[in-house]
C-alpha cells in the first residue's frame, strides 16, 4: 500500500533531524579542547544523541522505545549535570540534584515496566514529558539566576543562556505536540506530530550549536616569566569562577 504524502514528509524531517545533530558534533570536534568544564560536559549530549538515533534505526532485536527512553534518561541526567555545575546557589543545586535523581528512577522504572509488559506507548510519552518538563524547570532556574547579575555582556554569548533558551522553546513544543495524541486515530494522524517534533528538534540543534560556537575559551597555562605564583593564582581563581 503506498504511503500517504504526509507521512513521507514524516519520514524526510525525521531523517532531517536525526542528521542535524552532527553540525554541533562538528564543532565539538573542533573547540572541544578550549572548552570550560560545563560545556565540556554538555559536549557529551551529540554523542548520547547519535547513538540513540543510530540504535533506534539499526538494531534489530532492541525495541526502538528503548532508545527514545534511553535517550530521555540520558539527557535529564547529562543536562542536570550541566546546570548543577553553573549553578551559583547551593539551595539550587540540591534541588536540580534532587530532581534529577528523581527523573532518572523515573524513566529506569518506566523501562523496567515496559520490559515487563512489552508495552511501551506509555513509558515513551511519559519519559519525554518527564524530560520537558524537568529540563525546562532547570532552564527557568537559570535564567532566574541570569535577573539577578549585572551583565555586562549580552545574553545571546552566554552558552547556558542559549541551551536554556533552546531548551524552553524545544519542551514546550514536545508538549504541545505530544498532546496530539488525543486526536489520533490511525499514523496518518500521528504524521503532524512527529513533523513538530522534528522542527523543534533541529531548532534546539541550532541553539546547540551556537552555544558550542560561543562558549568561552579554556584560559591558557602561563609558560615562561608569566608562570609566577601570583599568575597560577590568577589563573585558578579565573578557572573556579568561571565553569562555561
């Protein structure tokens, strides 16, 4: 039977998507060794991202709901990671760790269920709205913290205030997209959600991408008459206040 239009667009933007990734894999490739230890971290999330998708595609005797799980648990806990780091309030950073730990029992025990039963619909919807929900609560975090600074310099060069951005506009369209599950009745209808999802998606991609392009740069270790006490210690304390 031939496929419906739609669903071809389907499959084209998820195939669209799941490529995009590699733009900001590029550029980790290329800045990862000036990157500051937060960054740094969130460098990892290309790799979670790729393997995911590779898995979900390629492996045959895994149920692809696995993978989107997987790749749920993985990102709560990358990315709680990433905001427990940049975090300047101790309070904060006990709730983010708090929250996180709580998320991934969540999406362990989804996994555990859907093993059980074999029967994932549930777990899968219920993983990514956990992953939205938490994700953009820690994004909002941060950018309380952001009305309390001075800055000096612009929002758009902070990297965390790009990923937050990125992140809020991304778990708020999984949302609203997921939500279209009430209305579907055969996957014909389920082609507009997954189109969303994908738009989304690559859009997070793009903030992704510019927070890796924009992330301030490892300071160099002072060599020659510049390795004084006084510039190690310079050094450190540029190196402790600043993670990303």
């Amino acid at each position: 039977m031939p496929t419906a239009p739609l669903v071809q667009v389907m499959l084209k933007m998820v195939t669209v998507l799941q490529l995009s990734i590699l733009v900001p894999m590029v550029v980790v490739w290329l800045r990862k060794s000036e990157f500051l230890p937060a960054i740094k971290l969130l460098s990892w999330y290309v790799y979670l991202s790729a393997f995911c998708a590779l898995g979900g595609h390629y492996t045959e005797y895994t149920p692809n709901a696995l993978f989107i799980i997987g790749f749920n648990l993985g990102k709560i806990a990358l990315f709680g990671a990433v905001y427990y780091m940049v975090l300047e309030s101790a309070r904060m950073r006990q709730l983010v760790l708090i929250t996180t730990l709580t998320a991934v029992a969540v999406c362990i025990g989804l996994t555990g269920i859907g093993l059980v039963t074999n029967f994932f619909d549930i777990a899968v919807t219920v993983s990514r709205m956990t992953q939205s929900t938490v994700l953009a609560a820690f994004a909002l975090v941060y950018l309380e913290q952001l009305l309390g600074r001075a800055n000096t310099v612009s929002l758009s060069r902070d990297p965390i205030w790009l990923l937050s951005v990125g992140q809020l506009l991304y778990s708020a369209g999984t949302v609203t997209a997921f939500s279209l599950d009430y209305l579907s009745k055969t996957q014909y209808d389920q082609a507009p959600k997954w189109i969303f999802i994908s738009i989304i998606g690559i859009i997070f991609n793009v903030f992704l991408t510019l927070a890796f392009l924009r992330a301030k740069t490892a300071p160099q270790q002072p060599v020659g008459n510049n390795a004084s006490p006084v510039n190690q210690f310079a050094q450190n304390s540029h190196r402790s206040s600043s993670v990303y």
